[in-house]
C-alpha cells in the first residue's frame, strides 16, 4: 500500500504542478484559426499595398467582420474541446486475483486479460497494484461530416460598407479552410486494491497536439470581373492566394482518478459501479483539456460466456461543470460493451463499442445565404448564393469502434495493441488510430 500510494501521490503532485507548454507561436492552438484569418485575410494587400477588401483600416471594426471571427472562434473551439476528450483507455490492470483461502494465497479470478476502454466488475485484489501506459496516435480527418483538410469548410469575408456606396463592394473574399491536425496522447495508468471489493485507480496523460493550418482565399469577384478586373487583387497580382501557419502544444491534459466497488457475483454475471472524476488540469486554450471539471457516474456489467468469451458492459451519464470557453460543456450519457476473447491462456483478442451522446454542444453545418451585387455603377441588381460554415447548439451522438490484442510473455506483464476507429460521422472524426501499451501487476 506504501508503495501503491507514493507512487500515485508523486504523480499527482507532478501533474498537477505542471502548466502546459504554450503553442510554439505567438496565440494559443484555439485562436490560431482566428488570429491568421484577421492577421492575413482581413488584411490581404493588394500589390499597391491597400486593402484588398477594406479600403480604410475600419474594415476589421465591422460587424460582419466581427460576426465572421466569432464564428472562426466557435468551430476552433469545438474541435479543441473535442480532441482533448479523445479515449486514452481504461485504468484497470489486465490481471484480477481473489484469495484463495484453501491455497493461503491470491489466485487468478479472470480467464481473459480485461477490455482496453472499459471496466469490468472484477477487482484486482486486496493490496494489489497495476501500472501500465497507452500511447494513441490520432489523425483528425472531419468535423461533423465536413472534411478539414480539402477544404469543405468555408469562410466568406464581405467587402466593408462604402460611403458613398459603390458597385465593388459585392465583391466576396472565400476562403477554404485546410487543416492538418494530430494528437499524441501518452496515458500512464495506475491501480490499486484497497480491499477485496473496492479499487482506486489513477490515469495521468501526456498530450501533444500540433496543428497546420493553412486558409486557401480566392476574389469572388462577381461585381468588377468584366468592367475594373483589376480592382481587387491580392499581393502577388493574382485573385488566389494561401495563408499558412503551424503550431504545436504539450502539456499534461485532464487528470482521471477513478474508484471502482464491486458486488458479490450472484451466477455468472458480475456487476460493479464506478465514479470518475475529471480534473481541469489540460490547457483547453491549447486543446490540452476539457477547461471543467467533470463527474462520470456508471454501471458496470460482466461476466462469462463459456470458458472463453467474457461479455463486458458499462453504462453511465456524466455531469459537467460549466467551463469558461466558447463552446458549452455538455453533460453527456457514455457506454462501452463489447467482448473479450480468450484464444490461448496467454492471449486475449478485445472487441468494443465506445459510445458517447452529448446533450448540447456546438455543431457545425452549412448555411446558404443571398448576396446582391451589380456589375458596374449602373447595372442592374444580381443576385446570387453563398455558401458558408455555420454553427449552432445541437446534440451529438459518437460512435467509435476498437478491436485488438493483449498478449501475456512473462510472468504479469501484458503487451496490448488496439485500433480505435469512427463509427458515423458526428463531430470530430479521427482517421483510424493505432494504440499500444503495456500493463504490470505487482
């Protein structure tokens, strides 16, 4: 017990005194996607060095101008708040023991070496202690069904208002959004036996997230490309250009302490509840953490389906503080179930669902919108449709699937290796992601 608590005390202490690395430029990861846009589109020059759009230093004062940032700020927040709830795994070892009274000593409870992203009923043993480590790495590939890189999210920026008005303002900078985004989460996980029935447990993950962010601009230039083509320009003389910008953030993101009480088993299905709490500890302005504190309340269900298959089930609802960022963070109802499969003693083959629905967040969607313009001074009124990204309060419901192996070489030390994978396209989607660990008993 000595060593189980100095160890998870020294850790907590660690994390908890650390700050986060800033992002390796100028802002924070969430206020890139703002800064570059006012920094560089706003103000895009034309080869004679005014403004594209803006021919008075006003422009950025306008309210549309304001109502677009805002929205830039909302969609960065909703993809931080995203990747820094990302699965990291489950803080429970792989190997459970009970007393065996007859033997006067601690024997294996459970065939199968246990889920990679849930719990089950079974405790590791009165005095026991498990350490271990998972390193996921997490390529982001679209948001609510819009795809980050190619360009599927738009921005439009509207010409400032002219007095006296003029035919150029109806020309429209759009932009494209391109953005390349990873994660690296390493999670060291921690397990303790307090009594035969009652587990603490302890995960600490390490986060790297980088960023490369690039706006592809582009003149619609619907009012002047037949009579003054020449009137809106960017700075290499052309109605195309690319604005980039890259940064990264590192830090230690939200801690998790877990308890875990187990029933008595009744037949062949063993049931449990567990309490997870969330601390703030991340840097949500740099996608490190959730920005709130957060408390999961849930069910656990397992038990055996033979000698081999071992069925696993957790259901719980978690409550959420209310965090200082854009984007609300929800309360949201969480499962896992899936199976665990027992192919030789000394290999498991893990397959789960992870599931979450959030009640109210930020979702991102398409908004059309029409635009007037006049192609000269004394033309007549055209109008058109832009298309742009919107944002609104909705519910979310994520679906992601895993399937791996845990392998046992020597004595208690298990090797694990998982692929995480999106089930339906609802918020942050990642590309399939590979996970690897490692998990000890002592």
């Amino acid at each position: 017990m000595c060593r189980a608590t100095t160890v998870i005390v020294t850790m907590c202490a660690v994390a908890l005194s650390s700050r986060s690395a800033r992002a390796q430029s100028s802002t924070t990861l969430v206020d890139q996607m703002s800064n570059l846009f006012q920094n560089s589109v706003v103000l895009a020059k034309t080869p004679a060095g005014v403004g594209v759009a803006a021919h008075t230093p006003v422009f950025t004062d306008d309210p549309r101008t304001k109502d677009t940032l805002f929205l830039i700020n909302q969609v960065s927040s909703q993809i931080g708040s995203q990747v820094s709830t990302f699965p990291v795994g489950s803080s429970a070892g792989g190997f459970t023991y009970a007393y065996d009274a007859a033997l006067g000593t601690f024997t294996r409870s459970t065939q199968t070496f246990g889920p990679a992203f849930a719990e089950r009923a079974p405790t590791i043993g009165k005095g026991k202690f498990s350490f271990g480590m998972n390193y996921v790495h997490a390529k982001y590939g679209t948001l609510d069904g819009k795809n980050l890189e190619n360009g599927d999210i738009k921005i439009n920026l509207l010409h400032q208002t002219l007095s006296p008005p003029s035919f150029v303002e109806g020309d429209v900078i759009q932009t494209s959004v391109g953005m390349k985004l990873s994660s690296d989460i390493t999670a060291f996980l921690f397990n303790y036996g307090v009594t035969d029935r009652l587990d603490i447990g302890l995960a600490v993950p390490i986060v790297r997230v980088s960023m490369d962010l690039t706006y592809h601009a582009t003149i619609l230039d619907f009012a002047t490309h037949g009579v003054a083509p020449a009137t809106h320009v960017f700075a290499n003389g052309g109605k195309t250009q690319d604005f980039n910008t890259q940064g990264s953030a590192s830090g230690v993101g939200d801690l998790l302490v877990r308890g875990k009480y187990s029933f008595p088993k009744t037949g062949a299905v063993g049931t449990a509840v567990g309490v997870d709490l969330h601390l703030p500890t991340g840097d949500d302005q740099n996608m490190l953490g959730s920005g709130t504190a957060q408390t999961e309340v849930f069910a656990i269900l397992s038990g055996n389906a033979g000698n081999r298959v071992a069925p696993h089930l957790n259901i719980g609802y978690t409550f959420a503080g209310k965090g200082a960022g854009i984007v609300p963070v929800s309360n949201q109802f969480n499962y896992v179930g899936g199976l665990e499969v027992n192919v030789t003693p000394g290999v498991t083959i893990v397959g789960d669902f992870i599931g979450r629905r959030l009640d109210s967040t930020l979702r991102l969607s398409t908004v059309s919108s029409p635009h007037t313009f006049q192609q000269g001074p004394t033309a007549p009124v055209e109008t058109t449709t832009l298309t742009s990204a919107g944002e609104g309060l909705g519910s979310l419901t994520s679906v992601l699937g895993t399937a791996g192996v845990k392998f046992n070489p020597w004595r208690n030390l298990l090797i694990s290796a998982h692929v995480l994978f999106p089930m339906n396209d609802a918020g942050l989607r990642s590309k399939p992601a590979p996970v690897i660990g490692f998990d000890y008993a002592f």
